[in-house]
C-alpha cells in the first residue's frame, strides 16, 4: 500500500514539472560569433611568439599599443614568418604543419590573413624549404606593390621562394648560397637585396612573371671577421641601415641592379667604448623616419657573443646629425619598433616577462605602460 502511494506521488510530482516546463519559454540556441577589432591605428601591433614549449603551435598577439589591451591573436603554425602588406591590409604568414601535430604529412604554405577581421584568406602552397628559425625581420617580406612576397628558404642551404600573391601560387626558387635575408627596394617594385657572409650584398631583380633577371653583388659593406652585423635592417625608402655588433651604422642605398654603400659612423664616443657598451637583442633597432630618430638597445660590459643580451638602456640618436640625444631604461628589451606617423610611440619586448613596454617619444624619450604576460616567447614586434 506504501509503495503504491510513493508511485502516486512521483507520478504526481513528475506531472506538474511537465505542466510547468510546458509553460516556459522555448530557450534559443546560443549562437557563437566573433569579435571585431577596432579599427586600426598607427599604434596597433603584430607581435609574433614563437611559443617555444609547443613550437607547432605558434601565435601571432595583435595589441593596441597605447593602452596595450589584447585584441586578438592568430595562429603561425610551426616556426611561422610573419610580416604585414605594404598597405597593411592582409598578415602573410609563411608556416609548416605537419599533419598529426608533431609528425606525419609536411605542408608548407603562406596564410594570407585580413588584418582587419583576422580571417583566413588565402592559403598559398610553397616547397617544403621555409626557414624553420625564430621570426626575425627581414625572413619574409613583400615587394613595394604587393605582388610578390619573398620567403627565405634554409635546407640549410639558403634560398628564396617567391610567390605571386596576386596569382596565389608559387613562382620559383632562387639560390642564394652565403646570403640571408630580404630587403625590398622601394623605388623599383621587383628588386631586393640579401646580406652575404662575406660582407657584400646580393641584389636580385625580378622580372614581370617574378623570375630573376639579374643578380649583382655590391663592393663589401663590412668584415664578418671583425664585426659583423645583425640580420635586422631598418630603411628611409631605398636607403637601409645596418648595425653592427660593435655598434657601427653602415648605409647603403637599394635602389640600383647594385647596391650603393655610404659611409659609417659610430654610436658610441670615447666613455662609451671604455665601459664596453654595445647594442643586443633579437630586434635591437627601430628608425622613425618621421622624427629622424634611430633607437638602440645597449648593454655595458659587452664582449664576444653578447650580441643578443638584453638592453640596460636604449638609447635614441639623430639620424642627420649623428649624434646620440637621449637615453633611458632598456626594461631588458631584446625587441624595438616604433610606430609610423606623427607623434610616434616606441615599443619593447622584455622576454623576462613576456612583457610588452611603451615609451612616448616627444617631447622626450619616457618611459610609459608595461604589461606583463603578452604569450610565451615573443620576439618580433611590427607596427601598423
């Protein structure tokens, strides 16, 4: 008889949280959507992380660099090369994938992403040859008019794939044993030049269809055996600066089928060689060339194989003149890049923290926000 009255009253139960679910509302699906950036300025930055611990899966962390809030991230793959469009429109990522994360099939391609929406535009094959390196400056670059985008090659042997963007296919390959890096001349939409071990530089002229119609090497620009020079370049149009591990600025202007060199000159006065100080890091220049400024990462005490130590100071020089102007705290940067435009903001890496740090520039070299935490290991920083 019990047991027949708990039935009753399950049954009971059981009806009027039918009636009563009969009577709610019929929840909607949730829809899932993406968000938008806003809308770009002279300050926004593309910073590339290698993410060492999980290498396949590198990052690329898009910020607003004044207030320095996240604002998305896209994925560069296995060691990805990035670089931005000369209209800053599209990211193009130059990355392997391999098919079961850490094995299997090997595909080499260039992603081509819309800077704006961070959506997927175009996936571009290439040979299975791209460098497999941290992101430095200069190993994949883009023609002044956006047609073709160069990626460096290393098997180790080095060479350049060049792809036709328009088109979306691959062109050819160009040897260019001894040299590395790319450095688009901006006068001439279908040259750039490549640093040579032996100190000279190779400039290569393409031709309509993106294959080379001449090759030229330049008088030597410095002794590898003496002082050689960082593979990051900073450029005024066809004029690119070179800085050398003892702190020399070499010039030389990428114009012509060869390139024209100009004269050196020296970042540091008599006390400055007496304490040992010399410039380090992974990106350890940036030029503006909209105040003639060129910013330094600097560290005392500086002897071979130190070319990579972080920045006790960053120090800020006149181009024209050639005279050092301004000093402040390095934050242990091994990255620098300055924004474009007027009033521009120079901008840090400190790898200690995967902090980012910002610095105004007028009316004077300050120290401004720093924020720690921006991924794992970032090491390249473009601005828009």
């Amino acid at each position: 008889m019990q047991t027949a009255k708990r039935c009753g009253l399950a049954m009971m139960l059981m009806a009027g949280a039918w009636a009563a679910q009969a009577t709610q509302p019929t929840a909607m699906p949730e829809e899932i959507t993406v968000g938008k950036l806003p809308p770009a300025n002279p300050y926004r930055l593309y910073v590339s992380d290698v993410a060492i611990s999980h290498i396949v899966d590198g990052r690329m962390h898009i910020v607003d660099g004044e207030t320095l809030k996240y604002t998305g991230m896209i994925g560069t793959g296995f060691t990805g090369l990035a670089t931005l469009s000369p209209d800053r429109s599209e990211i193009y990522v130059a990355t392997t994938y391999l098919a079961k994360l850490n094995r299997g099939t090997r595909t080499d391609q260039v992603d081509v992403y819309d800077a704006q929406t961070l959506t997927i535009k175009a996936e571009i094959s290439i040979p299975p040859k791209h460098a497999q390196a941290l992101p430095y400056k200069g190993t994949i670059a883009v023609t002044p008019d956006g047609r073709f985008i160069v990626v460096q090659n290393a098997t180790p042997a080095s060479s350049l794939a060049v792809v036709d963007r328009k088109a979306e296919k691959f062109v050819t390959e160009i040897p260019t044993p001894g040299c590395w890096g790319i450095l688009p001349a901006q006068s001439v939409a279908n040259r750039f030049t490549t640093i040579c071990g032996d100190g000279t530089l190779l400039t290569v002229t393409l031709g309509a269809d993106g294959k080379p119609t001449d090759q030229q090497r330049s008088e030597r620009l410095f002794d590898p055996d003496k002082d050689p020079v960082f593979s990051q370049t900073e450029n005024d149009g066809d004029t690119y600066h070179f800085l050398s591990f003892h702190g020399q600025i070499l010039s030389a202007n990428l114009g012509g089928a060869v390139a024209s060199l100009g004269a050196p000159w020296s970042l540091l006065g008599a006390d400055d060689q007496k304490d040992g100080w010399r410039p380090g890091g992974y990106q350890p220049f940036a030029m503006s060339k909209d105040n003639g400024r060129l910013y330094v990462a600097m560290h005392p005490a500086g002897a071979e194989g130190s070319h990579k130590n972080p920045a006790k100071e960053i120090w800020a020089f006149d181009v024209k003149s050639k005279q050092r102007v301004e000093r402040v705290e390095g934050n242990n940067a091994v990255a620098l890049a300055v924004s474009r435009g007027a009033n521009p903001m120079l901008f840090a890496i400190d790898p200690l923290s995967a902090g980012l740090i910002n610095y105004s520039t007028t009316p004077k070299l300050a120290v401004g926000k720093r924020v720690d935490g921006f991924g794992e290991a970032p090491i390249l920083i473009e601005t828009h």
